[in-house]
C-alpha cells in the first residue's frame, strides 16, 4: 500500500507559487483528497498545516 504525501517547499512570498500550483492541480486531478499525509518546509510548512486542518486551498490568498 503506497502512502501518498503532498509536500510543499518554503520560499517566502514565492509560497503563493505554490498555492497556486497546488489548488491548479487539485482542480485538474484531486491531489489534496487523494493525499494521505501533508508535509513542508518554512512556508511549505505553513501551507501542510492549513491543508492537514481542513482548510481549502483556495482560502489561502
């Protein structure tokens, strides 16, 4: 059994990048539901612990 985990790099202001990235790609292909664990570094971090809560990828900017 493979266990899926969302990781998501820090960097800043370029955090946004990557909330935008990811709520692109849930829209295309579901990632966060399919996900099993979140995980990051600094702002990556931040973005996992909102994810990991419940919060929707499009309530964070």
């Amino acid at each position: 059994m493979a266990f899926k985990i969302l990781s998501s790099d820090g960097g800043g202001i370029r955090g946004l990048i990557t909330v935008l990235l990811i709520q692109n790609l849930d829209e295309d292909f579901d990632v966060i539901s399919k996900a099993d664990g979140f995980a990051g570094t600094s702002t990556g971090g931040l973005i996992s612990l909102g994810l990991a809560n419940g919060v929707a990828i499009k309530d964070f900017w």
